[in-house]
C-alpha cells in the first residue's frame, strides 16, 4: 500500500529539480564584460532601509552561482539570501523575490523582513498583508533583539496605516 512517506523523497528530488530549472529559465541576462560577476552585500546588521554601495559588496563569480542556486535548494538559508541580494543588485526583481521568498520559508528572520518590504512596496492590500504576515513570522521565531533590529514594530504599524487606502491591486 502506498504511503507519504514513499514520495518524500520523489517530492524533495522533483523540488531541487524544478527550482534549478526556474533558476535557468530566469537566468536569460548575460553579463556585461564589465560586471562579469554578480554582487551581494557584505553580512551585517539588516536594515529596513540598506542599499548596498560598491564598497560593500562581496562578488560571485559566475562560475560558482550553480553551486550557490544548488545549495539554496537544498535548503541553506545563507545561500539563498545571497542570491537574493546579488539578483537585487543586478536589478532582476523576478529572482530576488524568488530567492527571498525562499530564505523566508527555510526560517531567515532578514528574508523575512526583506520580503515584507517588498511586498509593501508592490502596494495593494494583498501584497501588504502578506507582509504583515512574513512581520508577524519575524515576531513569533525571533527573539525581542531580532524585532527591534528589524524595525518590525515601526513597519508593521506603517503597513496597517496604510492598509484602509492600499492602492488596488495590479
């Protein structure tokens, strides 16, 4: 008789399979001679508000990105931040939001945060609960010192200021 835990592993194989293809799909920019490499900000205290400036970004050379896409989709929270802010520093807002969404659900509180700003940013009252929503994850793993580094209090009461009159949708 069949069971789930039969397919766990199926479902484990086919995920690393999809992940790595919609990685691919997206990847269709080539980089130009003088950006042969994609950046991610230097780690560090996480700010609501960091833009990353060139004195502060580490390079991935193209020919380890495989091996940061492949070790994301294995779960490695690390791996799928850098991507996300070294697609964000390339101005490819489809894959950072990918791979943020990704930090997020494997438990990153700075994923979390980051995502709930983008989200906010997309505008529209879906968009902005669920940032409310990924705030709200911050607050139940995080401790009192990740809250308050996150600015999640003065965010979330943002977000719900704006929530009566969020633009529409689309």
């Amino acid at each position: 008789m069949w069971q789930i835990n039969d397919s766990i592993p199926v479902l484990k194989t086919n995920l690393l399979i999809f992940l790595i293809c919609a990685f691919l799909v997206g990847c269709s920019k080539v980089p130009s001679e003088s950006n042969s490499a994609l950046r991610v900000p230097a780690p560090g205290p996480v700010e609501a508000t960091h833009t990353a400036t060139s004195a502060d970004e580490l390079s991935i050379p193209p020919s380890q990105l495989m091996s940061r896409v492949k070790a994301a989709a294995a779960g490695n929270v690390k791996a799928s931040e850098e991507l996300a802010l070294s697609f964000g520093a390339d101005n490819d807002e489809r894959e950072s939001y990918f791979w943020l969404q990704i930090a997020a659900e494997n438990g990153s509180l700075t994923g979390m945060q980051h995502l709930a700003m983008t989200l906010r940013a997309k505008g529209g009252e879906i968009n902005c609960l669920r940032a409310l929503f990924w705030l709200n994850q911050i607050r139940k793993r995080g401790t009192a010192v990740d809250v308050a580094q996150l600015n999640v209090e003065s965010a979330e009461a943002s977000i719900r200021a704006d929530l009566p009159v969020c633009a529409p949708y689309g």
